[in-house]
C-alpha cells in the first residue's frame, strides 16, 4: 500500500515559494506593501523553524510599466518597453523584499535567470552554486526571469516552471505555487462554478492536462497550464507541489492550517542529479521517433540505438537535448543526443557496422547514452 502524500509543510526542509504578478501588485500597478509584510512574516516563520526558504518572483514588469509614461493600463507592451519597464520595476521589487525582511533581521539576495543559465549545464551548476551558497548564509534567494535582457528566444516565458525548474536544481522537497485560484478544479470554476476542486493528484495524465486552462488576469503571463507543466518537471525529480491561494494575507499560513489547495505527489522513482537538469529541460531542440523494439529496450534501461529510431527532426547539435517519441508522437522520454541532425537523419535505422562505413569516423555507443536520457513517468 503506497504511503499517504505528506501535505504538512512544516514537515518539509527546503521550500520554493512562487509569487505571481496579480498577487504582489494591485490593478492600478501599485504593490501590495500589507500582503507582501504577511507573506514575509510566514516565510520568516519558516526559516526560524530551520528550513531553507527560496522566492521566485514576478512583479518586476507590473511595477515599472506605470513609470514608462505611455503605455496605457490595459496595453500590450512593446518588447523594448517590457524590458525597460523589468529594469526599473526590479530594482524597486528587490528593495520592497528587503523592506520587508529586514523586519525579521532577515535579508535577501537577488538573482535573475534567463533559460541559458538552467538548460546549459556548466551555467546551470554555476547558478545552482550561487543559490546554495546564498542559503548556507543564512540569505534569502529572490529569484526572477531577467526580462530586461530576456527575448522570446531565450525566455522560460512564465515564473511557474522557472520555479519548478529551480526547485529541481536545487533539490528542493516542496514547491509552493501561491495563485489567484486555490487548485486544480476539473473544469475552470470561470464556466462551471459549481465544479470539483481536486486536492491531490497522484500523477499527471493526460486527462489531468485536459483540466487546466489559460489565465485570464492581464498582470499574470501563466494559468493552470503552466502550473501543470511546472508539476511535471517538480514532481519528476521528486518534489511534492501545491497549488494554494495567494489571495488572503498570510497565504503560507492558511495553506498549514488546511485551506483549500491541491498537491501533487512526487514521482516514487526520482531521477539522479544529473537526470534531473535533463528532465527539467525547457529548450528542446529536436526530436527522434522510435519503433517498438526501442520502445521496450529503453523501458528495460538499454540506450536508444540508430537502429531503432525511425524519424529525425529538427536541427540540432550533439548535446543538445531532443525528446523521445513512439510512432504516434507520443513523448516517451528526452535525452542529451549524441549525434549532430545532419548525421543522425544519415544513420537512422542503421547497425553499428553499416554507420561506420558510412561516417567513416569512430561511432559512439549509442544515439543516445541511458545515462543521458529520461523516460516520461
């Protein structure tokens, strides 16, 4: 019988604490100074209780878009005004955080990602030592995407899965995602009001994937969708994720004493180090289709072999990180390939002897490595 899900926050020792845009700034792009002093005051009862605790923030652009003059409420912003609006929206963020802390004789360190320092792995380790280091201090770690240098290109795109890509980094055991909706309901409570709120979810199928919608508030890149994927890369490196209100002050605290939430069970089977960066990956660049004999051999802990693999797509280079599929496109995993596109289009379907011949060059044990790949739970 498998054991119970811990839903006891006290009863975790290193936690991630997301915070969105809506919830840290009002609709006339001011912060809300009362919220964030009682959110500081949970989280500073956490860390006199001993545990490491980590921000990762939004806010930054919500703050500076009302000094940009031009921009209107409602407005799309233009890419250079989202950037400049991030560097001037930051800087008051991080003294607004500081603020707070200090009251507990607490402090904080500021770092800003972009999705080279997570997906490249000797920036990854870099950073990963960064926080670390912060933590040991006895210093909060703020966290935030660098949106006044990030572009679509090199952007995670919301603070969700930078969150869970965090937590995974730095192996943490929980990771909180403080929302403007207390969980996963099976249908949006937007059309069905009357609608099932889930509060544990064992695994993440395909029909809990069916469940989440987009986010309808305009300070709030990220919706259920992304709070599902980040569940994906949380809970496959063995993380347990809540998803709890953010609305009322002292959320943290509200969370402990039972409020509504969901949480999601951390995989029983969580991967190593080193597969965890693999599994968390966000830059995809291509992707290798399998038949059914591959199929059962990477499920048996062999390497995916060029004889197995039936489709190459995408441009890539050997590193890069590709995703597995079966003959439907269904994923079946992701791994670091070990072959360029160009030559991996060449030897698809083939035996080692006949890609020698072929490349004329040393071949490498396999397309991909099993130490370089990741099966999908």
């Amino acid at each position: 019988m498998d054991a119970p899900l811990n839903r006891n926050i006290n009863n975790f020792s290193r936690i991630v604490i997301k915070i969105g845009s809506a919830l840290l700034v009002d609709p006339d792009r001011n912060l809300r100074k009362t919220w964030l002093n009682s959110l500081i005051d949970d989280l500073a009862s956490l860390v006199q209780s001993g545990k490491d605790v980590l921000i990762v923030s939004s806010g930054a652009i919500a703050l500076g878009r009302s000094q940009l003059g031009s921009p209107q409420r409602h407005e799309q912003l233009k890419l250079e005004e989202s950037q400049a609006a991030a560097a001037i929206g930051q800087i008051e963020l991080s003294r607004a955080y500081n603020e707070s802390l200090n009251r507990h004789q607490l402090s904080g360190g500021q770092i800003l990602l972009t999705l080279g320092d997570t997906e490249t792995r000797r920036r990854y380790l870099n950073a990963r030592a960064t926080i670390n280091t912060l933590l040991h201090s006895s210093v909060i770690p703020i966290i935030n995407e660098n949106d006044s240098v990030a572009t679509a290109e090199i952007r995670y795109g919301d603070n969700d899965r930078l969150a869970a890509r965090v937590a995974s980094m730095v192996n943490a055991d929980l990771l909180i995602l403080l929302s403007d909706i207390d969980g996963l309901y099976v249908q949006p409570p937007s059309i069905n009001p009357n609608a099932k709120l889930l509060e544990e979810v064992e695994s993440i199928t395909a029909e809990i994937e069916n469940m989440a919608g987009e986010s309808t508030n305009q300070n709030s890149k990220g919706g259920m969708k992304t709070k599902i994927e980040a569940a994906k890369i949380a809970t496959a490196s063995g993380t347990t994720m809540v998803i709890g209100s953010g609305k009322p002050e002292n959320p943290i605290s509200k969370i402990v004493a039972g409020a509504r939430s969901t949480w999601f069970a951390p995989s029983r089977n969580p991967v190593n180090d080193r597969k965890k960066w693999i599994a968390g990956g966000l830059d995809v660049a291509g992707l290798v289709a399998v038949d059914p004999g591959a199929i059962a051999a990477l499920e048996s802990g062999k390497s995916l072999l060029a004889a197995g693999v039936t489709q190459v797509t995408g441009n890539f280079f050997r590193g890069d990180t590709v995703e597995v599929v079966d003959s439907e496109g269904v994923r079946i995993g992701c791994g670091l390939i070990e072959y360029d596109s160009k030559d991996a289009r060449k030897i698809l379907g083939l035996q080692s002897t006949e890609i020698q011949q072929l490349l004329r060059q040393p071949i490498r044990s396999a397309m991909i490595h099993r130490d370089n790949l990741v099966l999908h739970p």
